[in-house]
C-alpha cells in the first residue's frame, strides 16, 4: 500500500473518531449539572466538533465539545 494511501486511511479514521465523540446536548447538560445555567443551547454543530453555550445572570460562557469533553471558554457581556 502506498504512503498516500496510509495516510488518507489515516486521516479518514481520525475524522470518524471525532464524528463518532461528537458530544451531544446531553452529555453538554450532564457536564454541567443540575440547575448550572438558566438556559444553554449548542451554537455550532460541525460534526467533529460542537460549540455550546450558556446564559448565567451575569455571565455567558461557551463550550467546546470535542472528543467527548468539554473545554469552558468565558465571554465578557458588554454592558
């Protein structure tokens, strides 16, 4: 087999893996707890990898969801 074709195998297993751990609302809403956020909702879905985000009174924070964990990003709310 080829280089070339090794690694488009490669690359191709790498994308279906991160589709397959794409995490969902659910696993956002369990990540998060009980009663942690008035109201979230997913942002951004691009199938190997989903933005989420959540509304605090004071603060908003968004989320990246990759590889079945979430990665907390804070946004400033202007006032």
């Amino acid at each position: 087999m080829s280089l070339v074709k090794k690694f488009w195998i490669i690359i191709a297993i790498i994308i279906l893996v991160l589709i397959v751990t794409n995490p969902g609302p659910k696993a956002f809403k369990e990540y998060l707890g009980e009663g942690q956020a008035l109201q979230t909702r997913r942002v951004y879905n691009w199938l190997i990898f989903s933005v989420y985000e959540t509304q605090l009174p004071f603060s908003n924070h968004q989320y990246l969801g990759i590889f079945m964990n979430f990665f907390p990003r804070e946004i400033k709310v202007s006032e």
